[in-house]
C-alpha cells in the first residue's frame, strides 16, 4: 500500500476465530485511528484506510504505522502518505 492517496487497502487472513484489532499510529506513537476491533472467524478480510482520523479529520502527508494484534501474533508495517 506504499504511498498511497487517498485510500489504501490492507488485507488480513484468520486461521481460526480469534478477537484481534487494527489501529493506525502516527510517528510519534500516537494513535489516530482503530480500523478493525472484535472477533472474526477464520477467512481473508480487507479493510480500507482514507488517512482520516477517528474523529473524521484528514491527515497531513507522511509516514504512518498500522499494528494488527491477535492472539498468537502482532504484526508492524509502515504506510506513505502523499496528499
């Protein structure tokens, strides 16, 4: 998904159900958006990202974090945005 603009896609596979979460981190940690929350049973999901915040505010140009967290794993990967 790198550099995206204005959306980017992330796709996700679940082996077996399992309560795991995606959230959107700017550089400096700070959390600016939950993209996935809950239980999901086992198969391949996308979920999109338009670069706004939680509270439906547009973000500035530049790198940002997306962590997805399961049971079993976490997983980091750095995302470009280019207005």
């Amino acid at each position: 998904p790198n550099p995206f603009n204005p959306v980017t896609s992330i796709t996700f596979d679940v082996a077996v159900m399992d309560e795991l979460s995606i959230k959107v981190y700017d550089l400096t940690g700070k959390e600016v958006s939950t993209l996935v929350s809950g239980v999901y049973a086992p198969g391949r999901y996308m979920v999109e990202w338009n670069a706004v915040d939680d509270k439906g505010e547009g973000l500035s140009s530049g790198m940002y974090i997306y962590r997805y967290i399961s049971s079993k794993k976490a997983i980091t990967r750095k995302m470009l945005y280019l207005k």
